[in-house]
C-alpha cells in the first residue's frame, strides 16, 4: 500500500515522474505544474460553490510553496556554501 501510494503520488505531483518530465527545460516544467494547481485551486472553489474557498485555497498554496522554496533553498545553500551558516568568528 506504501508503494502504491508513493508511486501515485509522483505520478501526478513529481515532474520528474508524470508525462512533464519529457519537456526538456524544468523551469518550464515548474511553471506547467504551477498552473495545474492553480487551475486546480480554481475547480476545488467552484465545486464548493464560492469563491472564498479558491482565496483560502490560494492563500494556503502559496504558503506551502513558499516553505518548500525556503526549504530548497536553504538545502541548496548548505551543499554549495556551507560557511554561510557558520559564525563570522570561526
């Protein structure tokens, strides 16, 4: 059950993974992914029936990919420029 829930996951949420990962360019891949969850965001309000859900929605999207460009970025900088994270003294 694990496995199936993980490769289904990827399958829709990895580009690396689903059907996007054939277009050479990622931040074209990145943006492609970007918009399917808005559109996304957009089906959930309107299923719902109002447009307050797509702002809580939205709202709570753009939080949650702001902590994962923060967690990224923070990764990316330990492995290419560790010293950034060690005291100015040592």
């Amino acid at each position: 059950m694990k496995n199936f829930v993980y490769k289904s996951w990827n399958g829709v949420m990895n580009s690396n993974h689903n059907p996007l990962r054939h277009i050479p360019d990622e931040n074209v891949r990145h943006w492609i992914m970007q918009i399917l969850a808005w559109m996304w965001c957009v089906m959930f309000s309107l299923w719902m029936g109002s447009m307050w859900v797509f702002g809580i929605s939205a709202v709570a999207h753009v939080f949650i990919l702001a902590a994962i460009v923060i967690t990224v970025t923070t990764f990316e900088t330990a492995k290419r420029k560790p010293k950034v994270f060690l005291k100015k003294g040592n």
